[in-house]
C-alpha cells in the first residue's frame, strides 16, 4: 500500500493545504466561512428555543389537560424549524448577491437554495474564487438539517412517549 501512494506521487498535506488556500484563500471566502459558522450557531440557539418551547408548552398543557394542543404545538414547531431554513436561503442569496457571485438576483436565489438543500439540480457557472462556495453552502445546510431534525425526534419522542404512558 505505501508502494501505491508512493508512485502516485501525492503531496504531503502541508502542500497541499498550502495550493488549496492559495487558490481560494480570498478575504471573501473567509468572510462566507465566518458567516456560515455564525448562521449555524444562530441556527442552533434558534433551534434549541422552539424545543424548549415546545417542551414548556407540553407540559403546561399536560398539567391542565388540554389534549391535542401537543399535537398542534409540535406542528408549530415544524413550520417555524422550515421558516428558519427558508430564512437561511435567503441569507445566502443576499450573501451571494452582495459579493457578486451571479449577476442576476433569481439565478442566486436558486443557486442558494439548491446548495442548501444540496439538491444540485441547476448547472451554474461560478468563477474560480468561488468554487468553494456550494461546498460551504452545502455544509451548512446539512448540518443546519441535522441539527432540525434531533430537535423534531426529541419532540416527537415527547409526544410518543406521552401517548404510551397515557399523562
């Protein structure tokens, strides 16, 4: 095996790290970075609310036995967790817009939400200080799913489990 990587000739990691940030180690792409990390922080303190709502809202309704309201509260909770995704495209269009990615406002938009969704379905020719950009898109929104969905099996749970014990 280490006969194989030899004759490929690979780069060590320094160097190739170092051909990488060349490439694209822009001040923009830094900027994306740093913003993707706060939207995701952001995006999990927003998360992490609508949870404790829902659990505070459960068992409020649970003490003055008002049945059903779970049910109606964890729906609530479903469409404001799409809100914040949808929110979140539209964060990513205006970044793209602000930095000039597209030249037209529509093509970022559905250049943002595919990314995000990482759904890819568009063809979009992106310079190549941007090449990175659907990576990191794409990297939030997975994340920022994952992150959605533990939080709606947790209340699901809730409800699952409120239904099994019968309080």
């Amino acid at each position: 095996m280490l006969e194989l990587l030899q004759e490929a000739n690979l780069p060590s990691f320094i160097s190739l790290f170092n051909e990488i940030n060349d490439d694209i180690g822009s001040p923009q792409i830094w900027f994306v970075l740093i913003n993707a990390c706060l939207m995701l922080a952001v995006h999990a303190v927003v998360v992490l609310g609508i949870a404790s709502a829902f659990h505070y809202i459960d068992s409020l309704m649970s003490r003055h036995s008002i049945f059903g309201a779970s049910f109606l509260s964890y729906f609530v909770a479903i469409f404001l967790v799409i809100a914040i995704h949808f929110a979140e495209i539209i964060i990513w269009a205006y970044l793209c817009v602000a930095l000039r990615v597209f030249p037209t406002n529509p093509q970022t938009f559905f250049f943002a939400g595919e990314m995000y969704t990482t759904v890819g379905y568009g063809n979009y020719k992106l310079t190549e200080q941007w090449r990175i950009l659907p990576i990191i898109i794409s990297f939030t929104g997975i994340f920022a799913v994952s992150m959605s969905g533990a939080a709606l099996y947790t209340m699901m749970g809730a409800l699952i489990n409120k239904n099994k014990t019968g309080t």
